[in-house]
C-alpha cells in the first residue's frame, strides 16, 4: 500500500496546487499540481512554503531539526542556528503574517528570525516548564502572540518582550449539545 500519515501540511499562497506536506516515517514532500516530489527523508514533520516566494520552502526533522530550501526544494540547509531549549517531537514555527522575512519558532521560549530562518534570536522566557505546544500570530497585529505552553495561554502584545498569563480569563466549561 502507498499510504502516508500526515502530521501537518502547509499551501502556497501562491499557487494554487502546491502544497508540502510532513508524514510520520516517510519525511516531507511536494505537490506541483502533477508530481508528488519527496524532499525530506525520516520523519516529516510542520512544513510550509513562504507565501510572497514558492522557491522558499521550510521543512522539519523531528524534534526541532528545521531545514529551510531557497530553490523549490531541490536542495536543504539546517536553519537552527542561535536556537536552543527544549523542544517537542513536532516544533511548531510560522511565519509572520505581516512582514514576509520574519519567523516565529516554539522550543522551551519562543524565538524569532528576521532573516528567514538564516539566524534566530530568543524573545523573552516564558513561565512554565516544557516546550511550547501551540502558538498563533494575530494577523491584524504581528505584534501579538498566544502561545500554549504546559497547560498555559500566554499573551504578547509587544511581540514577545513581555508575557502575560491569561489561562485563567478563558472559559472552559462544557456545554451541553
């Protein structure tokens, strides 16, 4: 059988019909719209595809090993140089809505790279222990931040020169369908 487990997928917001997609054992891949192209061996995991340049391409080997391609995929350089921390089998990293060139990565702390991944940089810690499971950049303002972490949401509104805990503001009661 010619079967896949995907763990994330990420389109162009380009083109129409490309797509990469990261698989559990079979590494990362891309669709042109006629050839499924594998780009990554091992394990696949976030991937997506710079959405001002298709050329650009970021891929990732399990616990935070991220690779970036500036042709198409053809070729992969390492992309984790300034980072360091903890990290979970799947690191979660997106790029900014807003400005094309930066990056936002979860380990233990959050980082940043203003460069397309060539270099990062830490924002300030985060409270709680463990690796960050989950973030989102407000696409009406880059410069604010949630980011699940350890059974924690925390909020930047400054872009991650400071935090603030606000897990205890969401509502979590169930409702009754």
């Amino acid at each position: 059988m010619n079967i896949s487990q995907i763990y994330k997928i990420g389109l162009s917001g380009l083109t129409a019909n490309l797509w990469m997609t990261g698989h559990q054992d079979h590494g990362s891949s891309s669709w042109n719209g006629t050839t499924y192209i594998a780009r990554l061996g091992g394990d696949g995991m976030d991937c997506f595809i710079d959405r001002t340049n298709n050329n650009n391409m970021f891929g990732e080997y399990q616990n935070g090993s991220f690779q970036k391609s500036t042709n198409g995929g053809l070729s992969w350089t390492g992309a984790t140089t300034g980072m360091s921390g903890a990290t979970n089998w799947v690191t979660i990293w997106k790029q900014d809505p807003t400005v094309s060139t930066r990056l936002y990565a979860g380990r233990q702390n959050m980082f940043v790279s203003n460069n397309l991944a060539v270099s990062w940089s830490s924002l300030t810690a985060l409270p709680a222990t463990g690796a960050v499971i989950e973030f989102a950049i407000a696409p009406s303002n880059n410069q604010v931040l949630y980011v699940i972490k350890s059974n924690n949401i925390f909020k930047t509104t400054n872009g991650g020169t400071s935090w603030s805990t606000i897990t205890g503001t969401i509502p979590v009661a169930s409702v009754g369908l």
